[in-house]
C-alpha cells in the first residue's frame, strides 16, 4: 500500500487472485478487480481488459508487478496494452516510491 501513499494517482485499480479479496483494507479511492488465477492467461487478460475498459482516460499507467505470478504479470499487461495505453514501472525504493 506503500505505493499508493508514496504518489499521486488518478486511478488506482488493485489487480488481486481471488483467493486475496478481503485480505486487506482496500483504500478508498481504489478499485479492486480480482482475477481467477486457475483460469488460463488468455482468459485472466480479457477478464481484466473487460474490467478497466472505459475506466480511465489516461494513455499511460504505472505498474507494480513486485508481487503475484508471472502468469498474472503477463495477463496484466497485455490488457493494458490491449487498451493502448504505455506503461511505466513504479517501485518502493528507499528514497519512496519511484519510476524505474
């Protein structure tokens, strides 16, 4: 949740297995999308596609892949991709939270 606090966002969509819904306070100016993470990476990417279509107008996100599977990571990004929009890593670092 550091990376939340540790920058101004317009949107904040919290990308989660199911399994993890309700495992944490979700923060107030946050959408949590979960994901069924025994379905394949073709379907968990147009389940998230389909959940942050016209969402946002923005044409470029950070990301924080620091935790989940690669599986999920790659689900994830082709969605964003999908919806044109560029990405840029953002990170806890020492200093705060950063862009890579």
């Amino acid at each position: 949740m550091k990376v939340i606090e540790g920058m101004e966002w317009d949107n904040i969509f919290l990308i989660v297995p199911e399994e993890f819904e309700g495992q944490f306070k979700k923060p107030n100016n946050a959408e949590i999308i979960t994901v069924d993470t025994t379905k394949t990476i073709t379907d968990m990417a147009a389940h998230i596609h389909h959940s942050l279509n016209g969402k946002t107008k923005d044409f470029e996100v950070g990301l924080n892949l620091v935790s989940g599977s690669g599986r999920e990571h790659m689900a994830i990004l082709d969605a964003v991709l999908k919806l044109g929009m560029g990405i840029r890593l953002v990170a806890l670092t020492k200093e705060g939270v950063k862009t890579l």
